[in-house]
C-alpha cells in the first residue's frame, strides 16, 4: 500500500528493511531508514537533499513494486502455488 501511495506523485516511502519488507523492497524504490533514531535522522535528511528527478525515480520504483504485488498478480501466484502443489501429489 506505501508503494502504491507513490502513484499520486506526493510521497515517497521509508521502510527499516527488516523483516518482511525486506523480502521484496529495494533502495531504489524507498529510503532505509533504519531503526534508530540517528538513522530516521539521516533518511530525512537524505530525503531533503533529494532531487525533484531522484523523487520521481524512486516512486516509480515503488509504483512497479505495487503493481507486482496487485490483488490480480497476488491470486495469479497463490494459484500457481495451489496447482504445484495438487500436481505433485
């Protein structure tokens, strides 16, 4: 859903990288804020000092991510897992 938020071109999304985020996100596509408060510091920082281009690039990362993880591309996944698994039994 972070991801998707990028469509309206206004936000950009920071994640920690830790635990399921981490599976599928990358840093072209959000800033790694860390844990600690001297991280969260310097991705704001880091977001300041950001480009209008480098902005744009970054939610366009994050727009292809969403559209990866869609409710259509999500079932179409699950049911390729389901008919794996009835196919090798």
């Amino acid at each position: 859903e972070a991801c998707a938020a990028a469509i309206g071109g206004k936000t950009l999304f920071a994640s920690s990288f830790v635990g399921g985020m981490s599976e599928f996100l990358n840093t072209d596509a959000a800033i790694n804020c860390g844990t600690t408060k001297e991280n969260i510091e310097k991705s704001i920082c880091r977001f300041l000092k950001m480009s209008e281009n480098d902005k744009k690039k970054m939610r366009t990362a994050a727009i292809s991510i969403a559209k990866k993880y869609s409710w259509d591309n999500t079932t179409q996944n699950i049911q390729q897992v389901y008919d794996n698994l009835l196919n090798n039994n």
